[in-house]
C-alpha cells in the first residue's frame, strides 16, 4: 500500500479538496505496525495525527489501580487521536490488534489544512461525533447498570456487527480476543469474565476455540442481552 491508497482509505479525507490531498500528500508518513504493536500511549507528547489505512487498532486507558480499560476499537479509515487538536497530550494508548498501515501527520499541518479547507474540517467533527456518541452508548453498559453477561453479550453483538467474517454456521470475529482483551473491554477481573464466555459457550450463543470467536446467531445473542 503506498501513500496515496492509505490516503483514499482514511474517511476524513474522502471530504477534502484536490489541493488539500495534495498538500497532505507533501507532509503524510505511512508506517506499518505488527500485530500487538504500541503506536502511542496515553500521556505522551505525540504531535501527530494518527489515521487507519488498514487493520484494527484499539485505544485504552489506565484507571487509578493502573488497570487497563478499552475505550474504542478502530478500524480501517477511522482517526485515532482527534483530541490532540487541542494541543495537549495522548488521552489514551493505541495498541495493533492486527497488522495496520498507519498515516502520520503532524498536528500543525493538519489544523493548517483544516483551517483552510472546511469539508475536511468538518469531516474531523464528524469523526469526533462518533466517538462521543459512542461514549454515550457505553454509559449505558457500565457495571451499575447492567449485568457482566449483558455487557459481555453485547459487546461480542458489537465486534461480530462491525468486523465480523461470515462463514457457514455463523461469525467469526477475525482477530485473536483472549479472556484478556475481554475483560479489558468489560472492566471487569478476567476470572469473572471467563465464568461468563464458559456460560455463554456452554449455552450455545457463542462459540469458543482458543481464542477465536464464533457466533452462531447474532440475533440469539441479542435476545440473550435482551433476556439476561
């Protein structure tokens, strides 16, 4: 993947103009990540733009016992650090959970570019708006509110909805996710997470090999989180 096809994959910049993409072309660095790779973390000075061409990356935080939570997982042609437009430093860590292509462009270059050219400013807007609404949605599924079933069966809904891979008898979700990972994105111990995916494997809406997970009916799980 060269520049100018990592470019054309990156949402934000489907809204510039022809004389911005050719400005940006000028300052953009394209870097390639492994799997499991750091690409920033939270509290660093990083200056730059981050942008997903290709892979899936996901972002977290530390809580006060310095416990790691998942924020957000990202996927190709989304941004992963619009708040440093504030000139501030990381809110969050980025890590791989696949090989990605990674555009880079400097926070200077990029609000010049956003000052002069208001499609692409309001595509970053856009993207912000995202998150946001998806923070909204996650307030919803906190530990006060719902039950550690229901958050591990909807948030399994959400990956197989979003990057699920469609094969005979079901969705697979195409990237490793260890009890972990899961219970990173639950907040929640891992031991008490892995009592709840032995639960919904041996009830039949999930199924579990290593770390691979499949899901028979998207739909049954629904109605799990529904029901539970």
């Amino acid at each position: 993947m060269n520049i100018h096809q990592a470019l054309e994959n990156t949402t934000v910049f489907a809204a510039a103009s022809p004389a911005t993409m050719a400005s940006v072309l000028s300052c953009a660095v394209l870097r390639t990540y492994g799997k499991n790779e750091l690409i920033f973390r939270e509290k660093e000075d990083i200056g730059t733009f981050y942008f997903v061409a290709k892979g899936l990356v996901y972002l977290s935080k530390l809580n006060h016992h310095e416990e790691e939570r998942i924020i957000f997982f990202c996927k190709e042609g989304e941004m992963l650090n619009e708040v440093v437009v504030d000139g501030q430093s990381a809110s969050a860590t980025a890590m791989t959970l696949t090989e990605a292509v990674i555009v880079k462009i400097p926070v200077k270059d990029m609000k010049f570019f956003m000052r002069q050219d208001a499609g692409l400013s309001e595509a970053v807007m856009r993207s912000m708006a995202v998150k946001i609404r998806r923070l909204y949605h996650q307030m919803k599924n906190t530990n006060n509110s719902v039950r550690l079933e229901q958050q591990i069966a909807a948030k399994l809904w959400k990956l197989a909805k979003d990057y699920g891979v469609a094969e005979k008898g079901g969705t697979r979700i195409p990237f490793d996710l260890s009890i972990t990972l899961l219970a990173n994105m639950a907040g929640s111990k891992r031991e008490t997470v892995s009592r709840v995916v032995k639960k919904l494997n041996t009830l039949g809406v999930i199924v579990v090999r290593g770390k691979t997970f499949f899901i028979p009916d998207k739909n049954r799980l629904l109605e799990f989180f529904h029901e539970s």
